[in-house]
C-alpha cells in the first residue's frame, strides 16, 4: 500500500512539474505552452488544449483562412493516420489470432486459412505504416498554421535571391607599346 501511495505521489508531482507557468503576452500572435504534460495553444490570453488528434489548433487560428487550412490539414492527416494505424493493428492481431487458431485446430499442419490470417495480419502491418506516413507528416502542417498566423495570413512564400549587381567589368588592358607581337616575340 505504501508503494501504491508513493507512486501516486510520484505522479501528481511529475505532472505538475510537466506545466508552465509562463503565459505569452504578445496579442495577435498564437504560441505554444506545456499545460498539465501536453501541448496547448495560446492566443490572446485564452488556452486552446491541442487534443488528441490535433482540433485545438483549428480553434486557435480561427479567423486567418491561410492558417485555418493548414490547420485543418494538420487535424486531417491526424485523424486519417490514426484510423489507419488503429485498423492497421486491429487486423494484425486479427489475423494473427485466426492464423493461431487454424495451426492449433489442425495439430500443426498449415492450410490455406493460415494463409488468410497471414494476410490479414500483413495487409495489417501495411495499413499501420501508411497511417504512421500520415502522422509524421502531419507535424509541418502545425508548425506552417502557427507561423502563418502570425505571420499575418500572408500566402507562404520562399525568399528572393539575393540581389547581386552585375559585376563592373574593367577596361581591357592597354596593348603594350610596339602592338600585341612584341610580347610574343621576345
């Protein structure tokens, strides 16, 4: 009992040591905070918990549209890559379970339906590493809505080249005296 009590103890402290207490007073703009061990957003004074798929930063970018869409991108792709990896290991370990079942059923001997639970769990493993795909990339999407609200909404952009002036060409050198042959023939 006096470990459960400690570990109870362990947690509340560790959580709260996961929360900031700093809270950004630049108006206008969203930023980034620790609240209770996770990320939330903040605008103006008002706190937008990130959530588990990403919504709290739909809310926080409201009223930019160039943000507001790459913050829906971002929800999005969360929403689809968690999906697929939630089907994904679903029928990994569905069909995992059915190939077990049809080896031991059969003292041993694999037959076609081994096969097919086989190939679920494979086409399992598949669907997981497309929605990993759509989680990772998934995070520029965040960081771009952030940014380009407090940018202002303008369209993303990449920078300019860098102007160079064109280069001052010198005179051409003054032929030396008795013409060009003189220096070859000396």
């Amino acid at each position: 009992m006096r470990i459960l009590g400690a570990v109870a103890i362990a947690a509340t402290v560790g959580s709260a040591a996961c929360s900031s207490m700093y809270m950004p007073q630049t108006p206008g703009r969203v930023a980034v905070i620790l609240q209770d061990g996770k990320q939330a957003y903040v605008r103006d004074g008002q706190i937008y918990p990130n959530g588990m798929l990403g919504g709290g930063l739909v809310d926080a970018v409201a009223g930019n549209p160039t943000a507001e869409r790459a913050a829906q991108t971002y929800h999005a792709k969360m929403q689809s890559g968690f999906t697929f990896v939630l089907l994904g290991v679903i029928a990994e370990l569905g069909g995992l379970s059915y190939a077990t079942a049809e080896v031991t059923t059969n003292d041993g001997r694999v037959n076609n339906n081994f096969a097919g639970g086989m190939a679920i769990a494979l086409g399992g493993i598949v669907a997981t590493l497309i929605g990993a795909g759509y989680l990772s990339s998934a995070e520029p999407y965040r960081w771009d809505a952030i940014n380009l609200f407090n940018d202002g909404g303008a369209a993303p952009r990449y920078a300019p080249p860098r102007y160079m002036p064109p280069a001052q060409l010198a005179p051409p050198p003054a032929a030396p005296p008795g013409g060009v042959d003189s220096l070859h023939m000396r």
